[in-house]
C-alpha cells in the first residue's frame, strides 16, 4: 500500500480500526499527518541516570536505573494495586501500578537491571513514581544512552488499551519508515538557506528522535517558522487577492449628510486619531475595492462616531448602512445616541432586535427593503433571511469577537455585490494575534481620548477595607455622582469562594438604607422589560448605585457614573477588567474604579490587579493578557475559523511571526502570482487547500 500524509491512522501498522476510532476521540488524530504533527511535549534526558540516593526534583521526569528488591500485591478487587521496591547502590525507592497489575508482575524479575523513567512524588519519607516507564537496561545498547526520550499527550482512555507515551512513539517511529521518501521540502530553497533552516525531513525526524539538544533547537524553530509562514502566506495572499479581485461600491462623493453634519451637529471636535482614521477608510471606499478593516480603540476613544460619518458617507452616495453589535443593550444604546445626533437631520434610522414586536418588525423589513431606511441598528437580528436591503453598501460589527465568522459571513453575502465591512473592538489587540489571526486586514486605531476626559484612576483594595470603600462610595454620591457595583456570579457558588450577587446587593442595601439611598440590580437572567426598565432608572439618576452582573460590561453609558467597584476582580481577565472600567470615565469629572480582592492572591492575580492600577492603556493591557493568558479565546478566536497552533506559540514567538510576516510579504511583492519555479510549492500549497468557503475574505 502507498502510504501519504492523508492516509487514515487506522491502516499504520500497530493501529487498527479499534486504537484508531480511540486516537480519533481522545487526540483529534485522524491520518498520518495528524500522528505525525502530534509533536512531543516534553524530552527525557536518557544520558544520566540519577542515583535514587540523589533524586530532589518532583516537577519533572527522570530516568534512573537498578533492580528489583521486592514485588508484592496490596489490597484487594478493585483497590488493588503492585508495589515493588527499586533499589541501586545508593539507596532505594518504591514503583506502584493500579491498572495492569497482573501483566507488570508477570514482566518483574530479580536480578535483572531495568531503565525505570518517569515523575517521582514524595510521600512519607520516600520517593514513589506511579505507572513508570521502563526497559530492560542493556550496556551494549548506545542509543539508550545516547538519546532523548520524546513525552507525548496521552489520556487514561488510551494508557489502558496500551497507548502509552512509549507506544506513541514506536506509531511514528514505523510511520517515519513508511513515509521517509515523501518528507520533501515545502518552503522554496532561497527562504531555507537565507534562514539557515534545518531541512523539513531532518526536522521531523529531529523533533521526535533528537540525537543532541542542538538538533532538537534547530528542529523546533524550523517547524515554527514553517507553521507560521504558512499562516501568513494564507492571509496575505487572501488580502492580495481581496485588494484586486473583489469590486466593491464607489463611494465617490462626500455631500450634503456628512458635511452638514460634520459642520453643524458634530457634539465634539474629533480628535487627531479619529480624522485620520475617517481619512483611511475615506480612501478605501472610493477605490472601486472592497474594504475589510479592522478599527482598534479604548473604551470611551470615539470609535461609534467614526463608524457614524462613514454611514453618512454610504447615504451621500445613496447606499443604506448598518451597525450590528452584539447584545440588545448596546444595540440600544448605538440607536439611542445615534438618533440624538441625527434627530435634526432628514436620515432615517431604525432599531431591529429580538424584542420588537411581529407587526413592528413586519412594518420596519418592508421599508428596510424599499429603500426608506438609511441606517438599521440591531442585534443577531439583522442577519435574519428575510431582513433584506435595497441596497446595503456600508456593515459595521461592534465587537466583532462576539460574533462566531458564520455570522459575520451572512452579513456580508446580503448583497450580490459585498458591502463594505468596518469591525470595531474595545478590546485592543496584541501585536502578535494583529500579525497572525487578523493579517489579512487593514487595521486602523484611535489611540486618542477626547478631550476633556480624565484618565480612570484605579485601586487595589482588600476585603479587609470593605467599610473604607463604602465610605468612599457614600462621599461620591454626595456630590450627585452614581456608582457601580459589579459581581462575578448570580448565585452562590459551591465551588468557587466568590462574593455572589444576592448577597452583594443586601449587603450594600443594609449601608445604603431607603428612602436616601435607591438602589438598582440588574443580571443576565432577567427579562428584557424589567432589565431595561432598572438600567433606564440608573441612567436618569433616579438610582444611585448599580448592583450587576458583567452584563453592563459593554454598552451602558451614563456619564454621572464615577465609581467602578469590581467584586472578586482577581477572577476576571485583564480585558474584562479593562472593559468595566471603560464604564465610568465617560463625563468630565474624575472618575475611579476600585479592585476588590481577598487577603490572599495567586501569582497571576496580583499580576493583573497590579497591571490595572499601572496603567490605562489597553494596548499594553492586551499584551500582558496574553502573557498572562495565552492566545486562548482571547479574541474569539476559538469561533473564526482559525486553526490552533501545533508548534508555535503567539506569545514566544514574536521574533519569528516578524520574520515570516516579513518573508511573505517579501516574496508576494516580487512575485505576486507565484509564477516563478523556486515559488512552485507555495502556488501548490493554496490550490491544495481544501475549503469551503474562504473565511478570510469576510475577516
């Protein structure tokens, strides 16, 4: 049989159907690429054997050697358990099995030296390692000696039908011999010998069998450069692509609607960002050309009114616009101050979320369809089948990594012709994840606040100084300022030790008692009418304090709101720190949000709470995240498209994602088509890609 890397792992020697369904479930491994690419997590150092008599370290594998003392089997049915003793000429140490006790007994012998590896713990005295690996030690053997044990992910599912590390091991090892003629190059030669690459065939060879630690290094940064060459290859041939293949609408004139609006309604001058960003994306719309750009800025930096007076843009040129955003809130709340703007202006702008009522909604697609509407505001919503435009030429997504691709996609496929796509987010984005998961776009950013607002003062507090801050607080709303209160959960939690909403709104009610002090509560688990009715009393300063869930954590806007208190803000991620505190801030007086912490904090936890009262900038805020995070779902990446990373890592590799990055572009500027014979493989590489739609081009 001719073996290739799309063959089915059932048909590797040593598999079989049964261990391949198993390989499937447990590891995502499918085909022999999939085994292939499954790369070692860590390596045993089989070159010293630790003297038992000498072993400190519980964190990490070890391999020594020596006899077996004594084997003897304890308890009984389904506790039962082999114990033996491992002994050298130092000292001694103890080996006990769960699973395959009868099988382990079997392969014991006295006076026989084995190779014992594996994590040692230390219990009563002594040093134990469960379930090790081991071999019989053969002095003539060199390569035992000589060699770095490969350590792969397994699961206890495949551990007990005999699919150990080891076993992993012996799979690739046969694999390697089936496919040793088909491991060719895949990079063009003058990118491997500019780089000083170690070849493809030695680098998978390498990274499962090193023979040094140098190989090993060599190995791994080929296959990182690879991987993310790649991926950039990918996106900046699709943003290539998109540049020249995709027509867009013209946008050729700048007339009455957003000059007029510019020069009479206008609520603030725009910052020194925000023209420049209006200009970029004023330079994409009149090209003829598709625009997919992304538009980067803080809390509070004026990202909606940038998005607005390109709306008004689309409706000087006599094309409809839309905003989605990712909750009814913030649709809302878009709606309500974009309707302020515009109130003494001839647009007509509309609100469609889930909530609107079947007649309202019947009524308002009609005229959505005949042209009468020139900007729809609304929620998933919009991207209903039957919610269709006359002609739809401007699509701005708020929040952009709320929303899964598929549904993004459907917002740009309403028009024969694609519109033009401007995504928003408050949560800035890393250098790295700008370079790798959105390359193929335009990036834009507001790094401006406007004027007059003052930067968020923030403050660590423990719980121990709870009556601290309520003074705080109550000194605040003494001067007709209002205060958030925000908790992690609605209901008390058994296996977290967090402050939960219930309690949290009667403690603060018991300190803040009626008639002086009105209090509001609001959680995702209510219904719309009576969530939008206390959100309504905050706003009107009816209310002085609001008790909540992170459900205002995007798109509540009350400018008299000063203080932020955040429960148990050791359990949040910077970002969403970062986004409630963008909550308040938002009038000209001071504002503050104030940490709240237990006594005691991880490492991490102090890490972001001292990163928050350090700094406001979100971008540096972004980067200690991820960090801190990893790239995770930070920014919904989980729900793009994108494929996970084998190798590389976005927060290490920074280095080498410039270098691809720059190697890319290099290549694609000389060679656009990739016509060229040395660029050959890369051309092969994207006809080859098997996809059903390209994600790429929606962003």
């Amino acid at each position: 049989m001719q073996f290739s890397y799309d063959t089915k792992i059932e048909y590797l020697k040593g598999v079989g159907p049964a261990r391949a369904t198993l390989l499937q479930r447990e590891l995502g491994i499918f085909t022999f690429w999939d085994l292939l690419s499954h790369y070692p997590f860590r390596y045993v150092d089989r070159t010293r054997f630790v003297p038992i008599a000498e072993i400190r370290d519980t964190s990490n594998y070890l391999v020594t050697k020596g006899y077996i003392k004594k084997v003897e089997l304890l308890g009984t049915g389904r506790t039962q358990r082999l114990a033996a003793v491992l002994g050298d000429s130092s000292g001694s140490m103890d080996l006990v099995w769960f699973q395959g006790v009868r099988w382990v007994k079997d392969y014991l012998k006295p006076d026989v030296e084995y190779v014992v590896m594996g994590k040692p713990n230390y219990f009563n005295g002594r040093y134990t390692i469960a379930h090790p690996e081991m071999e019989v030690f053969k002095a003539e053997d060199k390569e035992l000696i000589q060699t770095f044990m490969p350590v792969y992910s397994t699961t206890e599912k495949l551990k007990a039908q005999g699919i150990s590390t080891k076993a992993i091991s012996k799979l690739i090892f046969t694999m390697l011999f089936d496919l040793e003629m088909q491991l060719k190059e895949t990079l063009p030669k003058n990118v491997v010998d500019d780089n000083r690459l170690m070849s493809r065939h030695d680098a998978i060879c390498s990274i499962h069998f090193p023979k040094t630690s140098g190989d090993l290094q060599r190995a791994v940064y080929r296959l990182k450069f690879e991987e993310l060459f790649f991926m950039q290859l990918d996106y900046q041939y699709v943003k290539k692509e998109r540049k020249e293949n995709n027509s867009g609408f013209v946008f050729a004139t700048i007339g009455e609607c957003f000059n007029g609006f510019y020069s009479n309604y206008l609520p603030f001058s725009l910052t020194n960002a925000q023209k420049r960003v209006v200009r970029e994306i004023r330079n994409d719309v009149r090209t003829g050309k598709q625009m997919n750009r992304l538009l980067q800025g803080d809390v509070g930096s004026g990202k909606t009114l940038v998005a607005l007076l390109c709306m008004l843009m689309a409706k000087d040129n006599g094309y409809q616009a839309c905003l989605m955003a990712p909750t009814e809130i913030l649709a809302t709340q878009h709606f309500a101050g974009i309707s302020r703007y515009l109130e003494h202006m001839e647009v007509k702008v509309a609100l469609l979320t889930g909530s609107n009522k079947a007649t309202e909604k019947r009524k308002l697609k009609e005229s959505l369809k005949n042209g009468d509407i020139d900007i729809l505001i609304g929620t998933h919503a919009l991207i209903e089948d039957d919610v269709m435009f006359k002609n739809l030429g401007f699509v701005v997504i708020d929040e952009q990594h709320r929303f899964g691709v598929e549904q993004r996609y459907k917002m740009w496929t309403k028009n024969s012709t694609p519109p033009h796509i401007l995504v928003m987010t408050a949560t800035p984005i890393p250098r790295t994840l700008a370079m790798t998961f959105y390359g193929d776009l335009d990036c834009s950013v507001i790094d401006e606040l406007p004027p007059g607002r003052k930067p968020v003062k923030t403050m660590h507090q423990y719980d121990s100084a709870r009556l601290k801050v309520f003074d705080f607080m109550e000194n605040q709303i003494a001067q007709g300022r209002q205060v958030y209160v925000v908790y992690p959960l609605i209901k008390e939690s058994e296996k977290l030790d967090l402050k939960d909403l219930m309690d949290g709104y009667e403690s603060v009610s018991r300190r803040f008692p009626l008639p002086k002090y009105q209090i509001s509560i609001v959680h995702g688990q209510m219904k719309p009418a009576d969530k939008d009715y206390e959100m309504d009393r905050f706003k009107k300063g009816i209310t002085n304090i609001m008790v909540s869930t992170t459900v205002i954590e995007v798109g509540v806007d009350v400018p008299n709101a000063t203080v932020m208190v955040i429960e148990n803000s050791e359990r949040f991620g910077l970002s969403q720190l970062h986004q409630l505190r963008g909550r308040v801030g938002r009038g000209g007086e001071q504002s503050y949000c104030i940490l709240m912490t237990a006594d005691k904090l991880s490492y991490d936890g102090r890490e972001r709470i001292a990163t928050m009262v350090r700094t406001n900038d979100g971008f540096e805020i972004s980067e200690a995240d991820l960090k801190l995070r990893g790239p995770g779902d930070l920014q919904g990446l989980q729900q793009s498209g994108v494929v996970h990373l084998k190798i590389a890592d976005i927060v290490q590799d920074e280095s080498i994602i410039r270098l691809t990055r720059n190697t890319v572009m290099d290549i694609l500027q000389k060679d656009p088509l990739l016509e060229t014979d040395i660029n050959t493989c890369l051309k092969n590489y994207l006809k080859d890609k098997k996809l059903q739609i390209n994600w790429g081009k929606i962003s």
